[in-house]
C-alpha cells in the first residue's frame, strides 16, 4: 500500500466578503486582515465617501450647509 503525503497549504479567507482567496489571485493585507483586491477597493472607497460626505455636509458651528 503507497501512502502519498498530503500536500499542506495555508488556505486565506477575504475578511470582507468570506470567501477563499486562491493562491493566484491577487491580495491585499492591511491592520493584519486580508482582502480580495475588489473588496478592499469597495470598503475602503465606501468608508472614505462616508467620511468625506459627514466632513462636507456641517459647517464649523454644526449647522448642515
């Protein structure tokens, strides 16, 4: 009987989106998570759209423009 020995690999979930990230593909790792490249685009872009809207919508005395 021929054992063969299984050929372990490190498997990488996306933090955003939880699917698998194949060893091909391209990846983003940042504050220690790692992202597909199109779900690190898409939560980044939505987080500073957020920040950049709630900035530009009060003035200095907290009145919406």
């Amino acid at each position: 009987m021929k054992i063969e020995k299984a050929d372990v690999k490190f498997r990488v979930w996306c933090d955003f989106c939880s699917i698998r990230i194949a060893p091909n593909e391209e990846r983003v790792a940042m504050d220690g998570k790692t992202y597909h490249q199109r779900c690190y685009s898409k939560t980044f872009s939505a987080v500073s759209k957020a920040k950049t809207k709630s900035s530009q919508g009060v003035d200095i005395h907290g009145r919406e423009r």
